[in-house]
C-alpha cells in the first residue's frame, strides 16, 4: 500500500511539474509576443522611406491555411488614393512561388527581422520545395485577420491588396527597366499596392 501511495504521488507531482513547463512556455510565448507594440505607421514610421526597403524585407502572403514568403529588396511606402490611406508598394515577379499566393490572397504582410540567415535563407530558397518557415524553426503566427506573419519579426507591416499592376515592357518609359529586365529569366514584375490595415514594432 505504502508504494501504491508512493506512485501517486511521484505520479501527481510529475503531473504538476509537466503542466507549471507548459505554463511557462505558454508565458514565454506570450511574453514574447507582447514585445511587438503596435504603433500609427503616419505618426510613428521613423524609417527612411527611401532606404527602408533596402534591409531585405520579408514579404509573407497566404491566411490561415498556407502560406509562402520572400526576402524582397523593392519596394516603398507612403499613400494611395487618398492623404490619410497609407500604403505599401511591393513587387513580385511572376516566376517567384510567392506570386501565386499574392494573387489569391487579399492580404500580406512586411517583416523586418535582426537575424540576417532569415532574409538569406528566404531568398535563396522556394517554398515549392520546402516550407520555409519550419525549417527556419520560425513559428507562424497570425493577425486578428488571418494574414501570417513571423514570430521573432521586429518589425511587422500587414496590407491588404488595393491594386496590381501587371507591368509589361510595354510600360516601360526609360532605359533604366530595359536594361535590368534585359535576360531576367523571372519576368517582369507585378507591382502590388496595399493598404496598411495595422503595424507593430519592438520598442527599443
């Protein structure tokens, strides 16, 4: 009886100690989501606008069913279709993996993150092989909208698609798109302009 007893107890203090681990790394979680802050990208948007796109981006599109994303180096943000509606630019060649989830789903996401071997790895792979994300180790997560975006981001940017413009050669007005396009084996690329539904950042 006295080792039945033994069990239960070494039983229900295992118990005790795997749920207080749970805890904690639902906490840990929490905690590490409450980092992100959201902020007014028309007051608080402190980065150039002309060298923010330069930090290579992630780009994320897809809901809470799939998901793809990209490192990006284009791209600029500012307002479309009125002075108080602000806006991102992205652009996405139709060769990329993550074209096909821009052009079913309404909304996407801009991410910024510290560690460079995420923007590397993101763009030196495509999510036609492989999902991103978990071999990264980076936990999807999700707006109140069901657009995905990363944890560990620093800074995260959701849009939703307002319009796209399918450029073509045919566009083009200088010799400046001529000459990159020249022999550019992913296509020309289609410019998507989003609105920004909301924004959080880590403060520092």
């Amino acid at each position: 009886m006295k080792h039945i007893h033994t069990i239960l107890a070494l039983s229900l203090l295992m118990l005790g100690c795997t749920g207080g681990e749970k805890e904690q790394q639902q906490t840990t979680a929490m905690d590490n989501n409450k980092e992100l802050q959201a902020f007014d990208v028309q007051k608080d948007f402190a980065d150039n606008g002309f060298s923010f796109f330069t930090k290579n981006l992630i780009l994320c599109c897809g809901d809470t069913t799939e998901q793809n994303a990209m490192t990006i180096g284009w791209g600029a943000i500012g307002n479309y279709l009125g002075h108080d509606r602000p806006a991102v630019t992205v652009y996405v060649a139709p060769a990329r993996y993550t074209y096909e989830f821009m052009e079913r789903h309404p909304r996407f996401t801009i991410m910024e993150f510290d560690d460079p071997e995420v923007w590397k790895y993101l763009g030196r792979n495509s999510g036609r092989d492989r999902d991103k994300a978990a071999a990264l180790g980076l936990k999807v997560l999700y707006t109140e909208h069901g657009t995905p975006y990363y944890e560990g981001a620093r800074t995260v940017i959701e849009c939703e698609t307002m319009t796209a413009w399918h450029q073509t050669e045919a566009d083009f007005r200088s010799d400046t798109p001529r000459q990159l396009y020249d022999g550019f084996e992913a296509g020309v690329h289609t410019v998507y302009i989003g609105e920004v539904l909301a924004a959080w950042k880590i403060e520092n």
